[in-house]
C-alpha cells in the first residue's frame, strides 16, 4: 500500500486522514522564493505556521507527520528545531541543488528525524549519486512542479516520459531507500488521468504520492460529508486492481501514456509559439 500524503494544516481533516490506512500527513512551511518559481502557475502556496505541528500531530494515532521546511539557509537550525520540538515524524528538504546542500541539512539534523530528500531541480538530478547515500535520509520524493522548470520542460510530466524518473527510483531503490514524487488527481480527470499518474507510480515502485486538491470537492453536493473517503476508497481499489496488471499491461500502459505526455505536451507548446498560453 503506498502513502497517501496529504498536506494540510486541518486538525478536523487530519483526523479524517488519520482514520484511514496509509495516509501521511504533510504540514508545508516552505516559503522562500517559492512565489517567485511559481508565479501564474495554478500550484499550491502554503500559508501553513510553525506552530500548525503541534496542532496536527496532536490529532495523529497511527499516521507519521511529514514536515517540509525552507530550503537551507541561515535560519536552518532553529526552523528544525522548532519543528522536531513539536513532533515532526521526518523533515523534508526543498530545492537543494548539491550534494554539499543536503549534507548540511544532515548535518543539522543529527539524526533527530528522518531525512526526505525532496528532488526537484536540475542539479540534484544531475548529481543524485553523490547525495542518495547521505546520513539519516529514508526516502526521496521527486517534485514535478519544480523539476519540469528546472529542466525547461513545457509539461509537468515530461520527465516521466523521458525516462527520468525511472533511473531515479532504480538508484534510490537500490540504496534501500522509499520512492515517491509529484501528485495524482480523481481518477478519470487531468490531462493526464489520475489512473494513469497511479499506473506509472505502481510501475515505478514508487511509495508515495500527494493527493491533489481535487479530492476535496464533492463529486455532489449531497456526498460533501464523506467525498474525500470516498475517493480515497476509490483510488485504493484502483491501486489493487493495477497492482495486478501483467508485465505485458504494464509495457503497453507505460508506451500509452508515454504517448499521451508527449501528445500533451506538444500541444501545450504549440499554444505558447502561437502566443495563447
């Protein structure tokens, strides 16, 4: 079973989540340069507080509680050790380029929390093999959002397409270390599917996965109570019934949406030539 992450500052939600198998709450205190990167793109700008830790690990049973703090700067010691103060389950790391970066971050941690590598610009793609072996890190997470820009990509999964993410979870993997990256909406929606986005993760061995922000509206206003378990309920079975896709299915899945990526893709940059994106 993978881990649904969700990012939420919510104690009424994470409790909801909290009662589910597999979930991972995510409290996102990254700011820094982050509206910058992001600027006119529909992505998620949190507003969470440090103080939103305590508030959500405080409502947590059986789910681990994943901080994301700011990428490394001076200010990098008392941000981690406000936020291990509150019960952090593991620190996430953003936008490091180097293997220096990320050893520092190590370094400060000292082994209070596991480490999560949050891969997600050109040089820490280019350099993984000098960083995946780094003291206290238990996972890497491949961000698409910031990953795609960094390598000029138009579309958010090209990456995907181009085969980058499979060498990355062959060498994390290898190291002994959990996979995840990006986010997966309802199933039949995007332009690429969240059916097709959870094939490519059970394919990639991946872990883990953020649920979009589509989960949260009711698909009626009558089921506004318990839509989001109902999706989640739904997305599990999807994950079941993929996981027991042939290696023939998987091959052929794999070359369509490969297929559907490049197709999207060019036609998003065909709207930018002409000037209308």
């Amino acid at each position: 079973m993978m881990d649904f992450l969700q990012i939420t500052n919510d104690p009424d939600l994470a409790r909801r989540c909290d009662a589910l198998p597999g979930m991972r709450l995510f409290v996102d205190l990254e700011r820094h340069g982050k509206a910058a990167r992001q600027t006119g793109r529909n992505t998620f700008i949190s507003t969470h507080q440090p103080e939103d830790v305590g508030r959500i690990k405080a409502q947590l049973q059986r789910s681990q509680l994943m901080v994301r703090v700011n990428p490394l700067h001076e200010g990098t010691a008392v941000e981690l050790a406000t936020v291990l103060a509150q019960g952090a389950d593991s620190v996430m790391l953003p936008m490091f380029q180097t293997p220096d970066e990320l050893r520092a971050f190590s370094r400060i941690v000292a082994g209070r929390a596991p480490i999560v590598a949050l891969l997600e610009t050109a040089g820490a793609l280019q350099s993984l093999d000098a960083w995946v072996d780094a003291p206290g890190l238990c996972e890497v997470f491949v961000g698409l959002n910031d990953l795609h820009l960094s390598l000029s990509c138009g579309f958010m999964f090209e990456p995907l397409a181009q085969g980058l993410l499979d060498r990355v979870s062959a060498r994390v993997r290898a190291q002994g270390l959990r996979f995840g990256f990006g986010g997966v909406a309802r199933l039949d929606e995007g332009l690429v599917p969240g059916r097709d986005v959870l094939a490519e993760h059970l394919r990639l061995g991946s872990q883990a996965v953020i649920l979009s922000r589509t989960f949260h509206r009711p698909s009626e206003p009558s089921a506004a109570a318990n839509s989001f378990e109902a999706e989640v309920a739904v997305l599990r079975q999807a994950e079941r019934d993929l996981s027991a896709r042939t290696s023939q299915q998987v091959a052929a899945d794999q070359l369509r949406i490969c297929n559907l990526i490049g197709s999207v893709a060019a036609s998003i940059a065909g709207r930018t030539a002409e000037g209308v994106v």
